[in-house]
C-alpha cells in the first residue's frame, strides 16, 4: 500500500537545496509597504512581555508578575497618591519624597567624538577582556541609543509593535547599580529588572567565561511570535538580521566613546529565563554586545 500512495509534501521531489533557499530568498524580497501592511498591528497575544511591562509602569514588580502569569490591572496616575508638593512622581510612581523611583534611571546620551568614521572602522576589533574600570552610564547610554535609534530608523516594524527590546546587563557601571535593566527608548531610562548574578552564579549566565565579568553587556531582544506573524518562515531570519545591525551600531558607537567590545551570542536562555520575562517566544533574546574600557589602558595607568 505505501508504494502506491501519492507523495503529499508541499515541494516536489527533485527540487534541491539550492532551488529552496533559491524560493525563500525570492518570498523574502517584501516592500516596505509590505512591511508596514502585512499584517499590522500586532495581536496582542503575540506582543513582547518586555514592552508590555513597560507600557504599564516598567517597574520590576510588574515584569515579574508578567513572567509568572499573575500580572493585575495596573492603577491610573488619578489613583495614586500625590507628591508632598501635589505634583506627579517624575516617573509616575508614588514617591514619598518627590524623588524619582530606584527602580527607573534617567541617563542621557553622552555626545560623540569627532573621530572620522574611517578612524572609528580601524580600532573596530572584537576585544573580550577590560580594564576594571567602570563604564559611565552616559557612555553606555549611548551604545544602547544608538542601537534602538537604528532599529527604529531602519525597520518600520516599531509602528506595527514589533520593535526590538534592549536589556543591559550592568555590572561595573557608574551611575548604575548592578543589575538587568531594560533600556526605556521613550524616556531614556534603565528600568531596574532583576539582580544580576555575582561569583560563580555569574559564569552560569555565559558559555564563554571570558564575558561573564564584562562590565555592561547589551542584550537584543525580540519578538519571534510577532515577526513569525508578519513574515512567516523569514520572520526569525528578519530579527536575526536586525540584531546584528543594531549590534554593530552600538559597537561602532561604543568605539567612537573610547570604549571597546565584542557581539557575542549573549546569555544562555536557561539562566535568562528565571530572571526577566523573556520566554522565548513573544520574547526571545537574539544577539549580545559586551563593551567596556581596554585592558591596555588600565597598563598604561599603573
């Protein structure tokens, strides 16, 4: 019986390997109306846990009941209590003392160099080992600016809710407690996540040990369920590629500061997941930048 029944797969049986990636590079070639249009915007369900967080209050009780599914109603700014001085917390959240909250740090970009671009590609070399020193948070800032700047400005899937997020793993960041935050494009600001493993739970976070005590690494974040709505079989492939062109941006800025680096493949999802809510589908992390001083210069000062 199984001789003689017809083949049902979608491809026919002689086309090769080249001819299918030969079809998805043809299906892959989108307008950007098609972008804009096919579908948008995105369901709800499929949305990133990140920057649903966010859009609530972005503060680390709330991302965390997101992550365990007991997430509640959030209260309006008429529900909460005022300041002593009758006006709004700076962030939204009731303050005691009309100080901003510990869990949203307000960082502004630090301006950049007048370094030539040419100069700036020259000293661009992947470098996974730093000087002690800690990284200012206006210098890391800007890496983490200048990457979402350029997803936003290169891909128009923001309009649909299908935006890049960026975690930052702060470990030796002035300004900046150690941390996981996630980086607040509207306001430029961290928003405190989760603590960030010290000793030897560090080394659990990497495969590499070498940037297990990197003093700030990026994390690219995005939603699969979303794009994989919108593109299909491509939607993967199409986050991948916005990763990593986000990532050189934050590098090429991260260089133009005096600071070096590495793209690295990130945190391991195991270790990733108890911490923040990334779960892999409506959110999932796609590539890393490690970044701080050179070695060389810690040298140079003893």
């Amino acid at each position: 019986m199984n001789a003689t029944m017809p083949l049902t797969h979608p491809l026919p049986a002689l086309l090769d390997a080249n001819d299918v990636l030969r079809q998805l590079q043809l299906r892959a070639r989108l307008s950007e109306d098609d972008l804009r249009t096919a579908p948008a915007p995105v369901p709800t369900r499929l949305r990133s846990p990140l920057r649903e967080a966010t859009a609530d209050t972005g503060t680390a009780g709330t991302l965390g009941a997101i992550a365990t599914g007991t997430a509640t109603a959030t209260p309006s700014a008429e529900d909460e209590p005022p300041s002593p001085d009758g006006l709004p917390s700076p962030d939204g959240l009731p303050s005691p003392d009309g100080s901003p909250s510990p869990d949203r740090i307000t960082a502004f970009a630090a301006p950049p160099s007048e370094r030539p671009m040419a100069e700036v590609l020259r000293r661009r070399a992947s470098t996974r080992t730093y000087a002690p020193d800690p990284v200012p948070v206006e210098l890391l800032a800007a890496v983490v600016r200048a990457a979402a700047d350029f997803d936003r400005a290169a891909w128009p899937e923001h309009e649909a809710g299908a935006g890049l997020d960026f975690l930052v793993a702060a470990r030796h960041v002035t300004g900046l407690p150690t941390g996981i935050y996630l980086y607040a494009e509207a306001s430029a600001e961290f928003v405190r996540l989760a603590d960030l493993p010290q000793g030897d739970a560090a080394a659990d976070l990497v495969l590499q040990l070498e940037f297990a005590d990197a003093p700030a690494t990026v994390l690219a974040c995005g939603p699969l369920a979303a794009s994989l709505a919108r593109h299909g079989e491509h939607g993967h492939r199409l986050l991948l590629a916005r990763a990593g062109a986000a990532s050189q941006a934050a590098w090429l800025t991260a260089l133009d500061r005096g600071l070096v680096g590495s793209i690295f493949a990130g945190f391991l999802a195991s270790s990733l997941k108890p911490l923040v809510p990334v779960d892999g589908y409506r959110s999932t992390q796609l590539l890393a930048f490690s970044c701080g001083h050179p070695a060389e210069r810690a040298a140079d000062d003893g």
